[in-house]
C-alpha cells in the first residue's frame, strides 16, 4: 500500500501506510456518491459483512473520490447507509492515482502484510461472492 494522505469524514489527516488489520485480510474499495454500481457493491457486501468478519476477520476500508465539488455529499450519503466500514476521502485523488485506479468501483484485496493479491473492477451482482472467496483463501478459512 503506498504511503499517501487520504482524510476521515471530520477532516483529519491519516496515513494510507497505517491501516492495518492485525494481519487480516483488508479490502480497500474505491467508489463515488456519483456512481450507481459502486453503492451497489458496498450495499451487497453491507448485507454479508458481518458474516464476512465473524469468520474472516476482513475489514473495509472505503476510499470515496468524490471531489471538491461532490465530497460534501459523502458524509450525509455514509450515514443514511447500514454500512460498517471505514470510511475516508481522496479529494486530491493520489491514492487513486498511486493505485493506478482509473474507474470505480475498483477492489482491491490487502494481505497480513498489506500487500496487493488481488484486484477487480467495475461491479456486477454476485462478484462480491469472488471476493469473498479470495478473502477466505487469504484468511486460510475454506
């Protein structure tokens, strides 16, 4: 994971290089207030999540590129969500950019050692089942 500022919803500074996950699985998803299959997929997951983290203990960390001009949006849109996450912003765009994440929805699946082992983009129903079997292959949990 680069070492790149993103910000919480109050506005404070953190380092990408400290998430962590007691060594974890995390999934970092990239997504948008203006982007229909990006809320999709984190609403689906929504409904597994709990699950998910009983048996796995993933975490996910939702990286919102909404804007200057949309990032207001962000904080109102979290808190109508059911949505367990960590959730930050990327304003400026430089992890999107240090990622080379292009369009959203874009996953990415961290190891133990917060290294990248997997990636996909765009969202259809049922690809957070893939997902879920990649974290279960990470957590060593069949």
């Amino acid at each position: 994971m680069p070492s790149v500022q993103v910000q919480t919803l109050d506005n404070k500074k953190v380092d990408t290089r400290t998430f962590s996950n007691d060594g974890k699985p995390i999934i970092v998803n990239f997504w948008a207030t203006w982007c229909a299959p990006c809320k999709k997929e984190l609403s689906a997951i929504a409904e597994v999540y709990d699950a998910w983290q009983a048996k796995t203990g993933v975490k996910l960390i939702a990286i919102s590129i909404d804007d200057a001009r949309s990032m207001n949006r962000v904080s109102p849109y979290v808190a109508g969500q059911d949505w367990d996450y960590e959730v930050y912003l990327d304003p400026n765009g430089d992890l999107k950019r240090a990622l080379n994440v292009n369009n959203v929805p874009h996953t990415f699946l961290l190891n133990g050692s917060g290294e990248i082992v997997w990636q996909h983009n765009n969202y259809e129903p049922g690809d957070e089942n893939e997902l879920y079997k990649k974290v279960q292959e990470l957590a060593g949990k069949k």
